[in-house]
RNA sequence: GGUCCCGUAGCUCAGCUGGAUAGAGCAACAGAUUUCUAAUCUGUCGGUCAUUGGUUCGAAUCCAAUCGGGAUCACCA
C-alpha cells in the first residue's frame, strides 16, 4: 500500500514533459486568459542553456505581444511556481529552461524504482508479425536478414507496447520454384543427401535450383535464336504466335532508330573522359551493349543526352524479348517436365510427394540452423501447401456480399478503381486461386488461430500495390482485423554494383555473411588483445554477439522504406554509430558495476542523498535515459525499429562522454561515486533494454 | 504511359506531425591515456537539403511542377 503510493508520486514527476506542459497549460492561463492553447516543448539546442524549450511563435499572434515579454512572463512564473524549472532564458521565440537538481534527481530516482522502466501498459490486444517467409527452392541471403531482423525487432517493440506478439512464417513450400530443384535432382541421378554431401540442406536444395537454370538457359538460347533470328514460330499456338509476332515487330522498328542514334555518335566524344570510362564506352560501343550503365558514368551534356536515348531504346528492346523469352520458356522441355511435376505434386502423386517432403525436410533443417544461429525463433509456422487453397469461400463471400463481381468468363473481381486502384481478379475463371486468394484466406486463418486485432506482414517493397488491394478487400468484408492490418514495406539491399541477382551469383549468402562477420569479430578482437584470458568457448561466444550485433544495427538503423546499400568491404562498421560501440558501453558498465561490488560501494538513493552538483553530462545522459518510453511508443507507433537503433547509440554516445567526463571511482565525494555508479547501472539496464529490442545480445565483457 | 517510393557533406545515413546556426558515423587532419575498458573522448575540415515555384511570421520538412533513381501495373507468386 505504501509501496505502491510512494511509486505513484514518482511517476507523476517522472515524466517531466508531462509536468511542465501541464505548469505551462497553467501559466497561459493565469497570466494571459489563454484555453487549450499548443505547447510545442523540444530539446533545446547544445548552444543554449537549458534543456528543454518552450516555443512562443504560437502566443504571438492571440497575444499581440512580443516574444522576449511571454517568454519572461512564463518563465518567472514557472521559476516561482513549479519547482522544477531553475532558471530560464528567452532567445527571440524560444524559452529555454533548466531544471533543478532536484528536478533531475527526482525523474532519475523515478526511473530507478521503476523495474519494468521503459515497457508500456499491457493491453489487451493481439498482434501477428508475420515475417521472414521464404522460399524453400534456395538458401536465406541478405535481403532475407533485412526481414528476419525487422521482424523481430517490431514484434519486441510491439511487446515492449504492451500488445501480444505472436511471430509467425509462411514458408512458401511449394509451386514451380521448388519443382525446379527437385527436378534437377532427380535428373542428377545420383543419390546426394545433406549426410552424405556434407552441404546444409538449403544450399544443397540451392545447388539444383541453380542447376536447373543453367540447363534451362542452355536449352533455351538456341530456342530465342530461332525465334529472334528466323523468325519460326511453328511450334507456338496461334494466340502466341500474335503476340510474339508483335514483339517482334517491336523489336524490328526499335532498330531503326537505335542505328541512327548509334551513326550519332563516335569515339572522339568520349577522349576527354577518365581512361577506365573510356574503356567501358569502348566496349560498350563494339557489343552495343550496356548503354544504361555506361549513362550513369557520364556527367550530364550533349553525349550523356545521346547515350541515354541509345540506353532507353536498348531497355525497351530487352523489355521486348523479356516478353518473347516468358513465351519461348514455356516451351522447353524442362519447364514442361517442371509443370508436370507441379501437376503431379498438386494430384498427389506419391514419389512426387515423397521427394518434396525429402528435399523440403532438408531446407527446413538448413532454415532451422540459420534461425537459430541468428537467434530467431517463430510461434507460429504457416506451410503454404496448407494455405494455398484457402479463401475460395471468400470469393463466394464477396460475391453474395455484392463486392466481388463475375467476369463473363466466370472470374470473379473487384472494381477498386474509386480508390485509385485497378480492377483485381481475386479468382480465375476456371474457379483455382490466384496470389490475392489465398492471402485473403490465409488472413482470415490468421484471425481464426488466435483472435487477433492487428496483422502486421513484413514484405518487401515490391509488394506494396498487392498489400494495398488485399487490406483494401479485408475492409471491405468487413474483418474486424481489417483496420489494424499494415504491411511493413522495406527495400532493397543493394550491393555497391547494383542488386542482388542469384543468377549471376552476386548474392550475399546469410550464413556466408555471419561466418565472415566473426571472422572480422575475432580479428578486431585479436587486434586489441584485451580478451586473451578468456576461455576459447566464451571468445567464440564473444564474437557472435558482436558480429551478429553488428549486422543487426547495420540492417535496422536504416528507415525500412529505403534501399540501402551494402558495401562488404566497409559496410558493417564496429566503430562510431554501430552496434559494437554499443556493446562495448555496456561492458563497460558491467565492468563498473563488478568493480563496485568488489570494492563494496553502495549505490541506493540514500548513499548519494547529498549529491547536489551534477555535470552537464551526467544531466545529460539522464535526460536521455528518460526518453526511453518515450522512444518505445514511437517505435511502436510506426512500425520502426530504426528509432531504437538510433536511440541506443544515443544513450552509449551519452554514457561515453560522461564516463570520459566524470571519473566515477576516483569522484571527488563518495555522494558523486555513489551517484555515478547508479546512473551507469541505470544506463546498462537501458542499453540492454533496447538491444533486447534489436534483437542484440550484450556482453558482459568485450 | 498510370500509380507508389526515394533524392540531405566525398561515402553511408539521421532530421521530414513546419521552428534557432541542417546533424551523426566513416574517410582526412590536429589533440587527449601515471586514471574505472582508447572498440573511447575533444576539436578542425566538409552542405545551392536534386531544381523551380507556391503556402507561412518561419520550409530540408507541407503543396505543385520539373529533373534524376527504383518499384509496380497478370485469371504469375
């Protein structure tokens, strides 16, 4: 009972921007007459004195004052009245205030008190993260860890705002892709297992999908030869045979024009350029190949305008026979042996059945290790060859609803165009699912498992027009999980010479990445020789938890929206604004705090109740511990871990200038030691705190 | 072509619910350790916030147009 009334007059001061908007609400109004007016409180800036600033612009005009006569007004009332506010000064339409020791010394007891500090009110609503969900047909590669890493930290964060998480993957374990692999295996003829190999099962599985492809491709050139160079088509149907005589018209009235801008230009253009453009251009010219690179090489003038033309033609050229080649595809042997397959697998039939479930058993097991190398696990796991049948009766639904309609062909869609969409087909003709059909179904199962309120998919960018449609759907048939449904879009990871193609095998491999962020781990380690009494089992531990961390933070500072880019020479950094320099100021903190045990100094609020003179920073760092609830809710709030991310260097960036600032046991008085030990503390609880958040692992010592 | 996203320092990124002199890290340069972890701290250098116009007391931030980059526009997934 005491207890929990001393704790209520804590967190009453605790939030002080609470208080000193309710005293400023106050003042407004005592000294001025003003109701309900804004109050835009924001940090002040380093060059002023104060910690927080009260903007006056919006009084201006209501008052017919000027700034420097509200400012002082406020301000000496809140000195008066409010004991938090010390002193004040008024710069043109900002108050600066600073806030008492005893201001500062009370938030930061509040804060202490607190064991649950940082983590919102539970509420009784249940939220899916879905992410991660990958192919089976190939190993997980970097852009994978993007998801895997937002989605975990979202659903942290969303469990940190007090809501239940349920993580959920939709493994998507069946269809053409994997058909491929299992196509190409069975063709290899020989008995390869993960045992006997010695490869993890994904990259095995990865192995024939890339084999497939290769021999697709070989069988396929001299197919596009014929079709591009002799123009024979008799193997094709009539309706193919149209459409691939107008691509190829396409192509044969882009040549044109193509020749003549190529007449424009020569040789001699280029001589004022850097010698290694010039050789790009030299070899772009002889293979007329390469147009839109060698665009982005040239600064803007006469011959980039020329070189970009001859870079648009030739994409609408390959834009051309992309189309040609889908058609031609389809006629290979491998792709109509893959499609029987996929018929067979889809009618059951029992080898086919029986060598997926072998090759996916393989993947699984290789997916497994990877989870649990990075340190992700699931609560749901979703199989798509369960799902993808689903949502037929929604299609029905819809229809006696009157908000899907029939084609006359018996497709049934939706007219989304008074919302600036198109027209979807959310079920073939024939009456079989397409994509949206079973993510309507799937959405609906979701609901039925666990009764959730929010829905949240963790896909990347490309999909944002799908997800559009289909929440646009669910709010429509009016789910109760429609509103809360969000898609958290993300962008590509982007590699120093464009994207991530794995067939031309510049893909990053995601246990390749993690084995060579420990073998850096270690060797910064090593470098710094401090750690060589450490068991090797502990080091091998150590390095984990950096090199992991260091990934993580490189993956999720970033705004998710954003391509990023991801240089493997330098990208990962363990330096500055990364996650080893986080790690490393909790260590340090666990080193104080060791220290502090050793020595027996006492840190309860009693033992520095006479602390009265604070340094700026230890002002500082408190203030930017406070802010972490705060953090939380808008990391929360908009589906960004990047706020955290950022927010934690901020914190180690504050605990490291005050540790260099402030000596904590050579202090001056045994109060400041005292003090500072307690606030390193509070701070190590943060740290780990929001690392938790990221899904990174603290080290006791580094 | 329609729609959506992005464009901030040499590089990678913050800031974008409008507010002071646009911030970090990396890189470059100059300092700091008889001291609790230097994977650190302090400082210097570095910017027409893509461009133009508009709204406003005030715009990197909101609106419009333009230019660049990307994505997407299937009865594919």
């Amino acid at each position: 009972m005491h207890k929990k009334a001393h704790l209520c007059v804590y967190l009453r001061i605790m939030n002080i921007e609470d208080t000193l908007t309710q005293h400023i609400k106050n003042a407004l109004q005592t000294l001025f007459g003003l109701q309900d007016a804004t109050i835009t409180l924001q940090s002040t800036l380093k060059d002023f004195e104060g910690s927080h600033t009260l903007l006056l612009f919006p009084y201006l005009k209501p008052l017919q004052k000027k700034p420097e006569e509200i400012g002082q007004a406020i301000g000496d009332y809140l000195v008066g009245k409010a004991g938090v506010v010390g002193k004040y000064n008024v710069v043109k339409g900002f108050l600066n205030l600073s806030l008492t020791q005893e201001a500062w010394f009370a938030s930061f007891e509040a804060m202490r008190q607190n064991p649950t500090f940082g983590n919102l009110p539970a509420r009784p609503q249940k939220v899916m993260v879905e992410f991660s969900s990958p192919n089976t047909n190939k190993p997980l590669h970097l852009g994978h860890l993007r998801n895997i890493f937002l989605g975990w930290s979202l659903s942290q964060i969303l469990e940190a705002c007090g809501y239940e998480v349920i993580k959920a993957n939709l493994i998507n374990d069946r269809g053409i892709h994997i058909c491929k692999s299992m196509l190409a295996y069975q063709k290899a003829g020989k008995p390869e297992t993960p045992a006997s190999s010695g490869i993890k099962g994904d990259h095995l599985v990865g192995k024939y999908y890339v084999a497939f492809d290769k021999a697709l491709k070989q069988e396929l050139a001299p197919m596009m030869r014929e079709v591009l160079e002799n123009q024979r088509l008799d193997i094709f149907t009539e309706a193919e045979k149209i459409t691939l005589q107008n691509a190829l018209k396409k192509i044969e009235d882009l040549k044109k024009p193509f020749a003549q801008a190529f007449a424009e230009i020569t040789l001699v253009e280029f001589e004022n350029l850097a010698p290694e453009i010039l050789e790009k251009a030299k070899e772009t010219l002889q293979t007329q190949k390469g147009f839109k690179a060698l665009s982005k090489d040239l600064e803007k003038g006469e011959l980039a305008k020329k070189i970009k033309n001859l870079a648009s033609l030739e994409a609408k050229t390959e834009e051309e026979i992309g189309n040609i080649k889908e058609i031609v595809q389809a006629k290979t042997v491998l792709m109509q042996e893959a499609q029987k397959m996929l018929q067979d697998w889809e009618a059951g039939k029992a080898e086919v059945i029986e060598l997926w479930k072998e090759m996916n058993g393989w993947v699984f097991e290789g997916f497994k290790q990877s989870y649990d190398k990075i340190g992700v696990r699931f609560d749901k796991i979703y199989y798509e060859s369960n799902t993808y049948q689903l949502g037929k009766d929604i299609a029905q639904e819809g229809l006696e609803k009157g908000i899907f309609g029939k084609e006359p062909n018996g497709a049934v869609s939706i007219d989304l165009t008074a919302e600036g969409l198109d027209k979807k087909v959310v079920q073939r003709g024939d009456g079989t699912s397409v994509y949206i059909t079973q993510d309507m179904g799937t959405a609906d199962l979701k609901f039925q498992d666990f009764g959730i309120d929010k829905s949240v998919y963790v896909v990347g960018n490309e999909q944002d027009y799908h997800f559009k449609v289909l929440f646009s759907i669910m709010k429509k048939l009016g789910r109760s999980y429609g509103e809360g449904m969000y898609h958290l879009s993300y962008g590509m990871v982007e590699l120093p010479h464009g994207k991530m193609k794995s067939r031309e095998g510049t893909v990053v491999d995601a246990d390749d990445l993690v084995t060579e962020m420990e073998r850096i781990a270690e060797e910064k380690t090593k470098e710094l020789g401090k750690m060589e009494n450490l068991p090797a089992e502990e080091l091998a531990k150590l390095y984990e938890t950096i090199a992991l961390g260091a990934l993580k933070y490189f993956l999720l500072k970033v705004e998710p929206k954003k391509t990023m880019l991801f240089n493997p020479e330098e990208s990962v950094n363990f330096h500055g604004d990364a996650a080893p320099f986080v790690q490393y100021n909790y260590a340090r903190i666990q080193s104080i705090l060791r220290k502090a045990e050793q020595d027996q100094v006492q840190y309860g609020q009693a033992s520095y109740a006479n602390y009265k003179t604070m340094h700026a920073s230890e002002a500082d760092l408190i203030a930017i511990l406070l802010t972490l609830p705060a953090k939380v809710q808008e990391a929360g709030e908009q589906y960004a871990p990047s706020v955290i991310a950022q927010y934690s260097y901020e914190v180690a960036k504050g605990y490291s200038r005050f540790f260099a600032d402030c000596s904590i046991f050579k202090a001056d008085t045994a109060e400041a030691r005292s003090f500072r030990v307690a606030l390193s503390a509070q701070t190590g609880y943060t740290l780990k705190f929001v690392l938790r958040l990221l899904g990174i692992k603290t080290p006791e010592r580094m």
